[in-house]
C-alpha cells in the first residue's frame, strides 16, 4: 500500500496560511470496514513517511499494536527506523507515575533508548531537549480521551511549538476518539485561563481525533506552523465508539481505566473543582461522585433532570486515596444507559447544580480551580446565582457554536 499525500493548502481558509502542512493517507472508508490505525498504516507502507529521518517519539503505554506490543518496542527492533529518543508525558513513557507525576530522564530498560521527561516542560526548554536528543522527526502516538483538560492533547500542542522552534519536522499518528467524533459540546476556554489543562479556545468536549487536534493548532494557534504531517486512520467513522475499533484499551492514565470512564469524564472531571470526590481511589473513578454528608437526595434530584441515557444511583463508597481517602463517603453513581443519547457535559452541569442545591457542605476548591477546567468564570458564577441545568448551557452556546465552525474545517474523518 502506498501513501497517498495531498496538499491542505485549498482546503480552506484557515489551512491556506500553512504552508507547511500536508495530510497523508487521507482518510478513506475500507470495503471491510476493518479500523486502520495511523501506526498501522506507517508500518504497511515501510515508514516511508520517515526515511532517512533520525526519529524521536512522543509516547506512553497506550502507543500500541493491535497485538498488544508497544510500538516503540517494534519500532526500535525494526532496521528501517532509525529511532534516537522517546519523549515521555505526564504519567510517563512506561507509565508509572501517578498524577501530576512523571518519569524523568532515564534510558528505557528495554531498548536502552534515552527517555526524555516533557511534562509541564513547553516553549524553548522544550526545543532544547529536542535539539539535545539528535532527531530530526518528532513522531506523536498516544490515545486521548477526547476532553479539553486532558493534558496529552497540550503535550501535542507543546511539541508541535518546540519542534518549530527547533527546526524539527513533526509526524502525528491518529487514533480514534474513544467517545466519538460526533460533534463539540461545553463551554470553551477563554485565553486568560489557559493553563496545561487548557492552552486554546477550544471546546470542554473537542470531538476531534489527535490528527485533526494538530491540524487545528498548527492553522490555529501556533505562532508558526510547524512542518506536519498525519498519517489517519482508515475504517473509522466519527458516530463510533472505541469498541467499535476491536483495538485493546490501555488506561491512559492510572484514573482511566475503561472506555466507560472516558464516556463521563469531559463532564465529571468538574467534580475535581469541588470539595467533593471525583472517585479517585475507587474502581469507578468520574462515575461514582461523592462526599461526608451527602446523602440520597442527591440522586433523587439528579434523576428529576431527565438528562438522556443516563441514571442515577445511590451510591457509597470509601476511597483508597485522594479525597476522603479510607473514609466511607456518600453520592452517586453513573449509569449510562444510551450513550449515542448522553450528553457528558450537560450531565456534569447537572450534577453541579443539584450537588450544590441538595448538600449544604458543597464548596468549590479555593484556588476556583473550576474556572481552569471550564474555561472562565461562567459555571461558576451562574450555579452560584441559583441557575439552572438549562440556563447554565445556554450560557456558552454561542461561543460553541462558533468553534464549531472553525472545527469543521479540520476534519478529516466522515
């Protein structure tokens, strides 16, 4: 199979300014309907894509084969990739940091491969560590969750930024969206709020793959595009979830241990901006929710919402760590009855609302870490004002709707 490359540049507007942008294997419908990852087809077409290039990679655990391999494993044991360098993310290359953690720089027991630390590292102490390292390709492999305070995707946008600033050329290769790309929902970041957990405007819930992430920031946000390519996927359908992709599921991050979890997470993720538990600790983290003093009222009130394809439970339980670690709290549990009908982030919103009508020891956390998760101050202000579910969506629809329309213009996939 040999690629196909096709110039961006005419596509539209916003992708006419980067010059410096190509697609290849644009993305096609097979007769089989058998999902294709980016890494796959690189492997089908010899890495073509990366001859003569000395290759570093931006990985963790969830950079797999079908097989359950890593790639970086195959990669290194194949003669026709030169691979210098893995650049790990939080959590780690291996994966064996927690949250807000990482592995720091060490050479890989496996490969013998040096391991340079990125997190929390962006701008030119990013490029200087790419410069350090030797390559000339950065290629980027790791499963996002398809939230805007997953912090991968800002490891996407970091490298791409030193890579330009290095001289580097810059290889994304995608994967699905686990919850679909079906469409972009939430409120979407202001700029003065950006931290790691958000650095552009750029909706709670994107609905884009890694692949077409990049293509947004380097026609979006980069003060100058990076040189980039993407090799996509083939098979893959926006209105599918994972197990549609008959791929193995690795937890991205120690929190994220099923696809179900990614379902909730872009709306519950918002229960770390309160004094509540977010169900670190448990088996069930972002769809049990909870706190001392809550009790059954939460989820009666909860299910008087008549939210979509989703119930609620009451539910107990006693964290191992984090929030109220050993200590039996009380809340809710999540059950997604009708996906294609759930909606994550006006569930979030919902549950919000009603936590705070119903349990009078609701804060949020001191430092509004809310705002940073959100985007602004809007949530924030319009649940303490006594808003409802409604009014408080109703709040950012028109700043959604026009991401919406920037996002069109980067989709790859139908």
């Amino acid at each position: 199979m040999r690629f196909t490359r096709r110039t961006l540049l005419a596509a539209t507007p916003a992708l006419a300014a980067t010059a410096a942008t190509t697609t290849t294997a644009a993305a096609a419908d097979t007769g089989g309907r058998r999902l294709h990852t980016g890494f796959e087809r690189l492997v089908a077409d010899g890495y073509s894509v990366l001859d003569g290039q000395r290759v570093g990679i931006v990985t963790n655990p969830t950079g797999i084969t079908r097989e359950a391999r890593h790639i970086v494993d195959v990669m290194h044991a194949d003669e026709r990739v030169n691979l210098l360098a893995v650049f790990g993310p939080e959590h780690g290359f291996r994966g064996t940091a927690q949250a807000g953690g990482s592995e720091g720089r060490h050479d890989d027991p496996a490969t013998g491969l040096p391991v340079y630390d990125t997190y929390l590292k962006s701008g030119r102490p990013l490029a200087d560590i790419f410069t350090a390292s030797g390559v000339d390709t950065v290629v980027f492999d790791i499963q996002d969750v398809g939230a805007r305070f997953y912090t991968y995707i800002w490891t996407l946008f970091d490298c791409m930024e030193a890579a330009q600033l290095a001289g580097k050329r810059f290889v994304v290769l995608d994967r699905p969206n686990p919850v679909t790309g079906r469409s972009a929902q939430g409120p979407v970041l202001h700029k003065e709020f950006a931290t790691f957990i958000g650095r552009q405007p750029i909706s709670q819930a994107h609905g884009m793959t890694v692949a077409e992430l990049a293509l947004l920031f380097n026609g979006e946000f980069l003060a100058a595009p990076v040189p980039l390519e993407t090799v996509t996927m083939t098979g893959w359908r926006r209105s599918e979830f994972f197990d549609a992709a008959h791929l193995p599921w690795v937890p991205p991050s120690p929190n994220m241990p099923t696809p179900d979890t990614a379902l909730v997470y872009s709306g519950t993720c918002l229960f770390e901006g309160t004094n509540l538990s977010e169900g670190r600790g448990t088996t069930r983290p972002f769809e049990l929710l909870g706190a001392e003093g809550v009790d059954r009222r939460w989820a009666a009130a909860a299910g008087e919402l008549g939210l979509p394809g989703v119930h609620f439970r009451e539910a107990y339980f006693t964290p191992t760590f984090s929030k109220f670690q050993g200590k039996t709290v009380g809340g809710v549990q999540l059950h997604v009855h009708d996906r294609a009908a759930y909606d994550p982030v006006r569930t979030g919103i919902g549950l919000l609302v009603t936590a705070k009508r119903t349990f009078p020891g609701f804060a949020w956390r001191p430092d509004n870490w809310i705002d940073k998760l959100t985007g602004s101050t809007q949530v924030r202000t319009a649940i303490d004002a006594g808003a409802s579910t409604d009014e408080v969506v109703a709040g950012w629809q028109e700043e959604l709707a026009a991401f919406r329309r920037i996002r069109k213009e980067y989709l790859l996939y139908r």
